[in-house]
C-alpha cells in the first residue's frame, strides 16, 4: 500500500514535471518569434517619414501639380479644460466648409448653415468619451491652423500630411488627372500623368526604429535604425502655360459662338511629337474632382472616336502620291463627272456639284468625295489598308497619358468600304491619331510618338526623353508635295473666306455625320480643321474638333475659322514671320 502510494507520487510527479519541461519548451522555442514581436513593439518605436510626391511641371518650370501642407484638427480629451460648446464655436467657422468645396452656389444663407452644422459637429464629438483622441477636421490648410494655434487652446493639436495641388486650377486637367486614395487609403494617380506616372510620382517614405524607455521615450544609447524617405520624381513636360491658356480660352468661347456640345485642340511640334498644349470641354477641377462627373476625368482626345471625314483624305492623297500612282496634277474624269455607284451604294459630292478633269489638288480644294474614290481605286484595297497602318490607325499611339484607346480597323472590307474610307467615312479614329498622322506630313514623312513628358528629375537628376521616330511612312518628297496640296486646299476650299493669307497654313477641313444606332444623323455632325503652319518650315500642328454645332453644320464655317485665329494668336505669341502666299 505504501509502495503503491510512493509510486502514485513519483508518477504525478513526472507528469508535473513533462508539462512544466513541455510548456518551457513551447514558450521559449516555439512561441520565440511571436513573444520577440510582441517583446518589440513594447521596448521599440517606429516611426514613418512621408515622402512628397513629385511634381509636374510645365516647359517653363512652372508647377502645373505641386503639394502643399494640410492638417488633421484633433482633440486629445484628457488635457480639454474648456466647455464643448466653447471651443466648439471657436473652432466651426475656421473648419466649417464653403458652399464650393460642397460644388453649391454660393450664398449667406448656406455659408451660415454649414457653419452652423460644423459647430454642433464640433460640440457633439468632444462629449464622446469612448476615446482619448478624436479627430475634427481634415485638410486644414496653413492659414487656419495658424488661426486656431492662437487660440491657445489645450488639447487641440494638429496632425500634418500633404495634398495635391494644381495651382493653375482647371487648366490642363484632362492632361493632369488628379490624386485619390487606392484602397489601403494611400494617395494613388489616376488619369491623365497623375495615373500614367504613378509609380514614378510616388515617393517611398522613410523609417526610424529605435528603442524607447517604459515611459516611451527613445534611449539615447540604444539600437537605432533609420531609412530615409524619397521623395517621388519630378517631371518636366511640353505644355507650354501661356499657350495652353490661350487654346483654353478660346476654346470655350469658339463653343459658346458655334454652340457645340463639346470641343478639343490639340497643339503638337511636329519635329518631337512633343504635346505642346491639348483641351477639351466638358472638363473638371482636379483640386475638386469628386464634384465632378466622372465622365469628364478621361481625355476624349485620346479615349474616344470618330469618323474623321475629310481630313482623311490628306492621308489617302499621301499614300497615292508616294506609290507614284497620281501626281497633284493627275486628272480625274469620268469618276468625277458624276454619283459613283458601288452595288446599291451612290456616292455624291458635298454639295451635289461634279467636276470632270479635276486635278488632285482641286480634289482637294473641292473636298470631292467622287475624286477620291478615283484615288483609293488607283491604290486598291491591300495597299490602302497597308498605309493607314502606317500612318498610325487602328493601333494606340503609346502617348505617355493614362486612358488612350484605339478603335479597332475592319477585319473584312468590300469594295465600298475601300470607297467610303478614302473621304474618312466608315472608319474610325481618335483625335491624337488624326493629328500626328498629319504631323508626319509636317515632318518630311516621318511619324513621331507624342509624347507630354521630355524630362524626370530624379534626386536632382534629369533624364531627358528622346523624341522617338515610329517609322518613315512616306518619302520627304511625298510629303513636301502634299504640304504644297495643303497649302493650296487651305487658300482655296471652302474656307478660304477665313484664312489669314500672311499665315502660310497648310490644312484640310473635316465634315462626318455622326453615326447613331446603325445610321447616319442627318442633322448632327462632327466639324474639325488639322493643319500646320508655316507651311514651309512647320512650327505646330494643330487639330480643333466641334461636335455637333448648332450654328453650321460644316467645319468651314465652325472649326476651320475657329482653328485659324488661334493659329493668329500662336503666330504672335512665338513671334513667327508671317509671309504671305505667293
């Protein structure tokens, strides 16, 4: 009995002791790296250092997006000596928002109202006592904190971040884009080079690690690790200001005198593919996106078609001339003595008017339809198709902005489609495509990538981007006669009432009805004007499109004149020589 107890005993004891062995064991092995974490974080502080986010800058160095200093407005409860109610009415008409910021008209009544809903705001978050810190307001700009902090008042403190801002406001916003949050919560571009250049623009922040005393304060002699922030990298662009103001602005008052729904110029050098100034309407406030609707983020420019009507024939004349299968003198004639039909299809000039024996440079000052079938059929379908690839259609132009799309080329064309592509009608394209491809006509037959960036700036560092040659799509001779072709269809066709004869413009007008549900609209069209100046030696190339102007519905009474006098102004603004035509 006693032998039995003894043994009870030893066995208890053994078992006591493998528990002991395999708890010691569990926490001082297995458990290590979790209680080493949990031992960090009670003897160690980290610290984040932001980083900026780099800037965008304009040809002049210029900031067209900058950040600057905001504020969190914060209560730390347990060092409030004053009433809610107090600091409350203190602090509402500094934090209160404007009837702007809310994208309301402003008035007294509604100023008076969000002042009043901010302080009993205020007032009812500092009677919360679920916690010790309780934030008030965010982006708080420099001048209020500065206003509160002299209120001295105990236990409102400040929390600093920076925001993004555009100093000139709503200018150049579809090529800026703007800063939101991703999911996490982190500011993130999107659209525009806010979007394209994210990861370059984002600064990689910064950490301080190092030991702190029970009272959380760091130990002077203990272990100290530190990571400097970077900030993000700045980038220097084409965008000229005073030019991107001024195509602006007349922008909106050539939409307001032609009442178009919407409208965009595009200003691009030639010789770079360099994106000196580019707008479009219905636009949006970067600095307040979110009042804005969505629709008006992305640049139509890039991210929407059309048919580009007869400014396409500028590039179906090119790729005829450059297989020396007409030259401007070529003459068309029974093509062009009246409707050419193709099956059940008829097609018509313009104005109904037919011109046998025309040469291709009055196809082109006529803008007549019938004489570019003649063209397209001297070309035949495999090697039309082959140039407009060349030119650039049917395949994005790589432009370093956030949200180009390409529309797509037929996969099967027919004789009538061979037809109707060479006046720009049954194909579609987006206004950049339209534009450099008339640019490579301006640059000796060379087609360029565009670009909006020429520069990163990179911890002080600046890599310039060089201009890249897509390939050579026609011969310089090509393309010196089609600038002389141009040149003449500007002087002569059917907006020459408004060419500025000093000017030297060489260009082409562009009239497409809209396609609407399978069919035409026979009231709604597309008006535009492409060309360059001056002719002889080119220092822009220039695209203005009007969608659906009410007061003509033809280009050569809306976008051409509207396009010649910015080229005025341009003229004046570079201090171009003028030289009239002889």
């Amino acid at each position: 009995m006693h032998q039995n107890r003894i043994k009870a005993v030893q066995i208890s004891f053994l078992i006591v002791l493998f528990i002991i062995i395999a708890r010691l064991f569990y926490w001082q092995i297995l458990s290590d790296p979790s209680l080493q974490a949990i031992a960090d974080t009670q003897h160690q502080s980290t610290v984040e250092i932001p980083a900026s986010r780099g800037r965008i800058l304009a040809s002049d160095g210029f900031p067209l997006a900058n950040n600057q200093a905001a504020y969190t407005v914060f209560a730390y409860m347990p060092d409030i000596e004053e009433q809610p109610t107090t600091i409350a009415n203190a602090l509402g008409p500094l934090l209160a928002p404007t009837p702007e910021d809310i994208g309301a008209t402003p008035s007294a009544e509604l100023s008076e109202k969000l002042t009043s809903d901010m302080v009993a705001t205020i007032a009812a978050k500092l009677t919360e006592k679920a916690s010790s810190w309780i934030p008030l307001s965010k982006n708080t700009l420099e001048t209020a904190k500065q206003t509160i902090q002299s209120f001295n008042i105990n236990g409102i403190g400040f929390d600093e971040y920076q925001i993004r801002q555009y100093p000139e406001a709503s200018m150049a916003a579809q090529i800026l884009g703007f800063v939101g949050s991703d999911g996490s919560g982190r500011p993130k571009g999107y659209f525009g080079l806010e979007g394209r250049y994210n990861f370059e623009l984002t600064g990689r922040a910064g950490l301080i690690r190092q030991e702190k005393d029970a009272l959380g304060k760091p130990i002077v002699t203990g272990e100290y690790e530190g990571i400097e922030s970077r900030d993000g990298r700045d980038l220097i662009t084409y965008i000229d200001r005073g030019l991107q103001f001024l195509i602006e602005r007349e922008l909106r008052q050539g939409m307001e005198r032609y009442q178009a729904v919407s409208g965009e110029v595009i200003v691009v050098d030639p010789h770079t593919g360099g994106i000196l100034a580019l707008a479009s309407f219905p636009s949006f406030d970067p600095d307040n996106h979110q009042l804005y609707d969505t629709e008006t983020y992305k640049n139509p420019a890039i991210s929407d078609s059309y048919e580009p009507g007869s400014t396409f024939k500028t590039v179906v004349m090119a790729s005829a001339i450059n297989e020396k299968l007409v030259t401007p003198d070529t003459t068309c004639n029974q093509e062009c003595a009246g409707p050419v039909d193709i099956g059940i299809y008829s097609i018509k000039t313009w104005n109904n008017e037919y011109n046998p024996g025309e040469t291709m440079t009055e196809v082109l000052e006529r803008s007549d339809n019938t004489g570019m079938v003649f063209v397209a059929r001297k070309l035949g379908e495999d090697k039309l198709i082959q140039y407009i690839k060349d030119f650039g259609f049917g395949q994005k132009t790589n432009i370093d902005l956030e949200g180009e799309t390409s529309p797509n080329l037929r996969s099967k064309w027919g004789e009538i489609d061979v037809a109707t592509a060479s006046f720009g009608q049954g194909l579609a394209v987006n206004s950049l495509q339209m534009t450099m491809a008339v640019a490579a006509l301006a640059n000796q037959g060379k087609l360029m990538e565009p670009h909006v960036v020429s520069a990163v700036v990179d911890n002080g560092d600046t890599v310039e981007i060089p201009p890249k040659v897509v390939r050579q799509v026609v011969t310089p001779e090509t393309a010196k006669i089609m600038t002389q072709m141009m040149l003449q269809s500007a002087q002569h066709g059917d907006a020459k009432w408004a060419v500025p004869q000093a000017l030297q413009i060489a260009g082409k007008t562009g009239t497409a009805q809209i396609p609407i549900s399978g069919h035409y609209d026979a009231e709604k069209t597309m008006a535009s004007f492409v060309g360059f100046a001056p002719a002889s030696n080119p220092k822009f190339v220039m695209l203005v499109k009007l969608r659906e102007p009410q007061t003509s519905q033809w280009a050569s009474e809306t976008a051409a004149p509207l396009w010649f006098n910015i080229a005025k102004q341009m003229f004046n603004y570079y201090k171009i020589p003028t030289t009239p035509v002889n």
